[in-house]
C-alpha cells in the first residue's frame, strides 16, 4: 500500500511542473497576444490622430475625408457650445458682482449724504 501511495505521490511531483509550466505559457501567449492587440489599437489611434491634424491625407479615400470632416464639425460644434456656456456663466457672474457693486455704492452713498 505504501508503494503504492509512493509512486502515486512521484506522479503527481512529476505532472504538477508539467501543467504549471503549460498555464504559464498560456498565459505568457494570452500576454502576446494581448500587447500586439494593444500595439496595433496604438497605430490605429496614432494614424487616426495624423489624419485629424491634416498629415497624410493623400491615401484617405473620399469616404474617409467625409467621416473625418463631420467628426471635426461635431467638434467644433461641441466646443462653440462649451464656448458659449462658459461665456454665459461669465456673464452671470459679472451680472451679481454689478448687483452687489451697486448695493455697496448706493450704501456709500447713503453715508456720504450724512456726512454732508
């Protein structure tokens, strides 16, 4: 029974590096796989990028110039409106300090009419 157990033990020893060895390559593959996944995302994003600043457009198709052009309208529309929102805060901000600057003149002069 206990030659038994002994070579049951042995086998175990000698198939546990075996799988731990294969899970690591597979994880060490998943890893590859996973950075050139990201590397080829990157070079999209970069060339998206380039085309966005007007570099090499001469390869771009007719469509491509299209899509890019409404994407840049959106853009542009998106920070007009931002444009606008903080001018409108700006305006609101300056419209209470006005309030508040004629309250505090309209008192200074209440207090200079005494002293007269």
């Amino acid at each position: 029974m206990e030659e038994t157990i002994e070579r049951y033990r042995n086998h175990v020893k000698d198939v546990q590096p075996e799988n731990s060895s294969s899970v690591e390559d597979a994880q060490w593959q998943h890893l590859k796989d996973e950075t050139a996944s990201m590397a080829k995302k990157i070079e999209l994003l970069e060339l998206a990028k380039r085309k966005f600043l007007g570099e090499g457009l001469g390869s771009s198709t007719i469509e491509e110039l299209l899509q890019i052009e409404q994407q840049l309208e959106r853009s542009v529309s998106i920070i007009r409106a931002r444009k606008m929102q903080v001018y409108n805060e700006q305006i609101e901000e300056l419209q209470a300090k006005e309030k508040l600057l004629a309250c505090q003149n309209a008192m200074l002069t209440g207090k200079v009419s005494l002293f007269i």
